[in-house]
C-alpha cells in the first residue's frame, strides 16, 4: 500500500503556474491588472482600455483605443444561423446555458476556429468579446418573447449592451456604475473558470472551446452564479429591520450566505468598496435605498458574527438589479467582462504550454478479476 500523498483538496494553497496578467494580495485587499490597482482603473480608465490592457500588457494610446474600439464594433452582429439557433432554444433555458451554447456554435462558424496561432487566437477573442453581449441580450429578449434588438455601432461597448437589451440607452451615471462592474469582474488570476479555460487550452484545443468550459465553471453557485444568489437572498428578506433575524435563523441552519467569504480573500475583498460605491449611486439614481439598506445589515451582523467579510458578487447583484436586469442575466453579464480575462490567461497558457494533467490518488478497490456475465447470475 501506498503512503498517502499531501494531497491539496481543491487546490488551496497551490501555484499551478506563473502568470503576469494580475495579481491578488490578500494582506493588503488588492487586486492589480498588469501592475495596475482596480480601483485605479475604475475611476480612471474605462472597460474597453482595460480589455486592451489585459490583452495587450499595456494601456492603449489614443489610436490604439480608436482602433480597438472599432474593431469591437465591427463584430458585434450576430450571423443569421445564430439568431435561428437562438430561437430554438427551450423559453425558460437558463441564460447562462443559452450563453454557452451560443459561443459552442460561434466556435463552429468561426472562419479561423482550428487556427491556434496567437494572431488567429487574438482575432477570435475579440470576436467573442464583441458577440457574447449581443447573444446574451438576444437570448434574453427572446425567453421573453420579444424580438433581439440588432447592436448600434454607433454606441460605445456599455450604452449598446442597454440598447440591445431594453431597447434604450440609460443616464451617464448608469453606464458609469456597469462600466465599473465590467473592470472588477475582467479578471481574478486563477479563479475555477479561467484554470478551467487554461486547462482545456493546455490540450491545443481552441480558443472557443476554452470560452465555452469556461462559461460552464462561471455558472456555479460557489461563483459567478452568486450574484444572481444574492438577489434572490436580498428579495426574500421582507425588510432591512428583519434582515438580522433573518441572518441569524441562517445560522441556526448553518446555511452559506451568498455573497459572503472568498477563497483568497480572508480579510475583505478589494473589489467590494468601489462597486459598493457605484450600488449606492445607482440606488440614488433609482430612489431605492432598500437593497443597499438590507445589504449593510447582512455585512456588519456576519462580520461581528462569522468574521466572513462580503465578495465582489454581493454589491454586484444588487447593482445590476437597480439597473433593470432580470436576475438570471446577472451571470451572463459577468461573462461579457470576464472574457477578457478568460482570453489573456488562454493567450499566456499557448505562449508557453505544459499540458495541465495532475494525478490522482487512488482509493478504490485493489484489482480483480472480470467475473464472466454468466457466471454473475
Ligand atoms: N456563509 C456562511 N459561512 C461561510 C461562508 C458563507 N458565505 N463562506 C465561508 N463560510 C464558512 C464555512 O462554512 C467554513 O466554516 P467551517 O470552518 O465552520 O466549516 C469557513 O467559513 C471557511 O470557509 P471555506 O468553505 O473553507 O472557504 P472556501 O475557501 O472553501 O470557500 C467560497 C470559499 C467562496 C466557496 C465560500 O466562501 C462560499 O461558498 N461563499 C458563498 C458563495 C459565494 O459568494 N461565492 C462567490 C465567490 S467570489
């Protein structure tokens, strides 16, 4: 028999790889992009500069965000066979299903698809980053039985995800808070979707199928599907005045409130205070004050409590549900940011590729022999 190995259960506390895209530092709550503070680039830069920034290692000069921009532009529209294949999804598929789907078939209609060479893999990633929000919005508005609104190439990458869900496009302060939203959730080193999206590129598979697997992990409930979670939490809590008691029977049945805790961060995560920040302004815009009230109860009663501080998807979700979103676009959304970051680490990982194959410690039966299907009864 075999000594036991050390074996890291889910990973904790191992490096897999290096990677010079972006950094956490627990001790100090932070999070850079390239050398870059979150928060730095979230007052100071925009989505589409931080999309360049993540691709390209440095911050666009002015022609090369021009540049950028249009070519995000230029591929937004959706083929014609997508739209139809949209259509034909099931009317109460989850969105993030619908998503998955529909970057699996971009895969297969993409000209350069089996082409893995960094340009060809370049081309493709800003493809999606240009079409995803375009099927995540058509797929919404069709679950609804609405017609998909074509994209506006006139409108910058925030104002025409509005436009092609609502079929309008919001006040500045609006599209300022969901600019803000798309920097925190571009990139968190390796989180389980993007080392699922380096794994499956580990194989020289492509850059799509990586996007896809990646999507899959994102929609988990211990991830991205979280934000979607805390909304549904924050709606079942009558009141902020109830909101302790209704946390405090949480504990008596030592369920998880979402929202809460980070397998990194221990002591508070660095992107909570600015998109706390950005929830609050849009609870002003909207004259809601309820969610972010119900919120603040929740933070301060588990941290005197369970010393468990709040992740990025608890301001998150309230936010995107002041802005109008239906709940289950929540996710989707993360994905229209997070491709950014899911194609970086994909770029990095071709650049100088090990097949991702750990090992497995066995523990099932020793070895025997196939007893015959007759002789089984
Ligand atoms: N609610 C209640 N208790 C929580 C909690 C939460 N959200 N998050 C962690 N804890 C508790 C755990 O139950 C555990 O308690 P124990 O030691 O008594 O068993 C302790 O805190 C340590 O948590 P652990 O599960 O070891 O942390 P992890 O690093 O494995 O998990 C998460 C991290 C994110 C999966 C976990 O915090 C969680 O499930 N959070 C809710 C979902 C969520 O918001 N996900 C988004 C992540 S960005």
């Amino acid at each position: 028999m075999s000594e036991t190995p050390d074996i890291k259960k889910g990973l904790v506390g191992v490096y897999a790889d290096e990677s010079s895209i972006s950094k956490v530092m627990p001790e100090t709550n932070s999070l850079t992009y390239r050398g870059y503070a979150v928060q730095d680039l979230c007052e100071n830069a925009s989505f589409d500069e931080t999309a360049y920034l993540l691709w390209n290692g440095e911050l666009p000069s002015q022609a090369q965000l021009a540049a950028f921009q249009a070519e995000e532009k230029a591929n937004r529209a959706l083929s014609p066979a997508l739209l139809r294949v949209l259509r034909e999804f099931p009317r109460d598929a989850h969105p993030m299903d619908a998503i998955r789907t529909a970057v699996s078939f971009m895969g297969m209609e993409d000209p350069e698809t089996a082409d893995i060479s960094d340009a060809a893999q370049r081309r493709k990633a800003m493809r999606l980053l240009a079409k995803i929000p375009a099927a995540v919005a058509a797929s919404n508005r069709l679950s609804k039985g609405l017609e998909p609104i074509a994209p506006d190439a006139s409108l910058s990458f925030g104002a025409n995800f509005f436009h092609m869900v609502f079929g309008k496009v919001p006040q500045p302060e609006v599209l300022k808070a969901f600019d803000v939203s798309m920097i925190l959730y571009a990139e968190h080193t390796f989180n389980a979707s993007t080392f699922t999206a380096r794994t499956i590129c580990s194989t020289m598979a492509d850059m799509h199928g990586a996007i896809t697997g990646a999507i899959a992990a994102l929609k988990g409930p211990l991830h991205g599907g979280a934000n979607e979670a805390v909304m549904h939490m924050l709606k079942e809590i009558p009141s902020p005045d109830v909101a302790e008691a209704w946390l405090r029977e949480r504990f008596d049945h030592k369920a998880l409130v979402m929202g809460f805790g980070h397998r990194v961060y221990k002591t508070g995560d660095s992107r909570v205070p600015t998109m706390k920040k950005y929830a609050e302004i849009m609870a002003e815009v909207v004259g809601d004050k309820r969610w972010m009230n119900t919120s603040a109860v929740l933070a301060r009663v588990m941290l005197a409590e369970k010393k468990i501080h709040p992740n990025l998807d608890f301001p998150a979700g309230p936010a995107y549900y002041l802005m109008g979103f239906d709940i289950p676009l929540f996710t989707p959304i993360f994905v229209c940011s997070r491709i950014t970051g899911w194609a970086a680490h994909v770029l990095e990982q071709a650049a100088d590729n090990r097949l991702i194959r750990p090992l497995s410690f066995y523990t099932g039966l020793e070895q025997r022999p196939v007893v015959p299907l007759a002789q089984r009864g």
